[in-house]
C-alpha cells in the first residue's frame, strides 16, 4: 500500500471542479489542472501538530502562511494575516476539511472529539463549525474501526442531527455552492456513506458540484478508513506535493496510520458520547 491520506486525494480530485461543475458520470477524476490546495496544506498542519505534541493554532497559522496562495477562504485568510491570530467564530467547513488526522492519532472515541473540537478552535469557533469537525472525525474513527456504514449513519444522525435521509442522487439533482458545516458535511458524508469504492465516494462528492475539493476531501477520508486507495490514485496524489509536505505526511502516516492499518476491531456506538 502507497501512502496516502484519504483527504489528499479528495482535495485534488476536487480542485479542478470547484466553481466548474463536473460532468456526470465518468468524468476525469485528476484532469491536468488538478493539485492540491489549502485542504491539503491545512489537513497537514493538523498532522504536524499532533506529531510534535504543539497546539493547533501555531501549527495552523505556520504552515498556512507557509502556503498564501493555497487557495483560503476570506475569513481564513484574513485569519492567518492576522499578526495576533485572534480567534474567529467562523462555521466554514474549513475546520471539518482539516480534521481527518485526528481520527488516526487517538484510539478511543472520546479522545477523537475532544482533539476535533480542539482542531477547530483557534479559526472556527462556531458551534456548528465544531459539529462538523466532530462529525466527520467520528465518521473516520468509526469507519476505521470497522462499525458498518449503516450504523454510522444512525450515530451521525443521533449524535450530530445530520439530516442524512436524502440520497446523493436527489442531492446531485439540486446543486449548490455552500462552503459552511451545516451546507456541506452531510452532504460530504453521504457521498461516503453511498460509496462502493474508495474512487467512487470521491466522485460522488465531486458530482455534488457544491464545494468540490473540500467535501471530496471529507468524503474521502472517511472512505479510506472503510476502502482500500488504489495504488495508481496515491501516486498520482503523492506526485502534486512539493517535499516538505510529503515528508511531512510520512512521518504522520508512519507514526500513526500505518500501524493501526488492519486493527478493524469494532467499536460500540454506545460509546459514541451524546455530550462531552
């Protein structure tokens, strides 16, 4: 197996049909034009801070403005060109984008939403922006842990009230750009959730035509704690990074993920706490 977050590959399926629908069906899923973009450079930065023990606000502001013109939102921007990193109350889903590494690094539950809500703190402060961080960290623990999608689906609707009822083809049939938690998590997570394949969630995210690279990025780290990412796909992901992030996400992928690869033993949802 290549190494390769699930949330990489979304977010450069996704960054050539932001704002430029996809075509239906079987469209290219990297076109020429594909790279990667701030869901990638943010997710990374989660990664960097829980590798050396810091805290996320530093991690965050660093490599962002390692990384300008990665393509952030205005809130966020003006955040990182912040020279006192005040904290916002922003409910984008920049902050459940981002959260994926924090599924890997913890092995309990508890311990995976107390770490998510901290990832969004210091730029996303809303409520919802907090459930939707939470919600899709628990979406990678659980499937990763091997709980059926079925009965992730429940706990997302219990635990977060995610409206999660409609399918991904109704979905598809109403397109809308929304770039907040509550407009695009569910939405991200369903095309998960509809998935029969680790290509195939992508793609359903991306025919969302909504916030193509970032829900891509949500699906897609979910759908690699439950599918297997095809070698082909992670080299091509793994070949738009410049260095630093690649050795960055290596040392994340060999200190965390590698060895709880194959440790599927299932996790009961009574476990999945209604409030921390």
């Amino acid at each position: 197996m290549i190494p390769l977050l699930g949330a990489l590959a979304g977010d450069a399926a996704g960054s050539a049909y932001e704002r430029d629908p996809a075509p239906p069906g079987d469209f290219d899923l990297f076109p020429s034009e594909a790279r990667f973009t701030d869901d990638t450079v943010l997710t990374l930065a989660v990664a960097d801070a829980l590798l050396e023990a810091g805290d996320y606000e530093a991690s965050l502001l660093r490599w962002g403005r390692a990384y300008p013109d990665a393509g952030y939102g205005s809130r966020f921007r003006a955040w990182l060109g912040d020279p006192q990193g005040t904290p916002r109350d922003s409910l984008g889903n920049g902050s459940a984008m981002r959260v994926s590494p924090v599924a890997w690094a913890f092995d309990d539950l508890t311990s995976v939403l107390v770490a998510a809500e901290a990832s969004a703190w210091p730029s996303h402060r809303h409520p919802e922006a907090v459930r939707g961080a939470q919600a899709a960290a628990a979406s990678v623990f659980l499937a990763r842990t091997g709980v059926p999608r079925g009965e992730i689906r429940r706990a997302l609707t219990d635990r977060f009230g995610y409206d999660l009822s409609r399918s991904l083809a109704d979905l598809s049939r109403s397109p809308r750009f929304d770039a907040t938690c509550p407009g695009s998590v569910p939405q991200a997570l369903t095309a998960f959730l509809e998935a029969e394949s680790f290509e195939d969630a992508l793609r359903g995210a991306v025919g969302l035509r909504g916030d193509a690279d970032t829900q891509a990025a949500i699906a897609g780290a979910a759908a690699q704690g439950f599918f297997d990412v095809p070698d082909s796909l992670a080299r091509r992901v793994r070949g738009l990074l410049p260095p630093e992030l690649l050795a960055l996400h290596d040392r994340f992928w060999g200190r965390f993920v590698e060895p709880r690869l194959g440790m599927r033993s299932l996790t009961p949802l009574s476990r999945l706490p209604d409030r921390l």
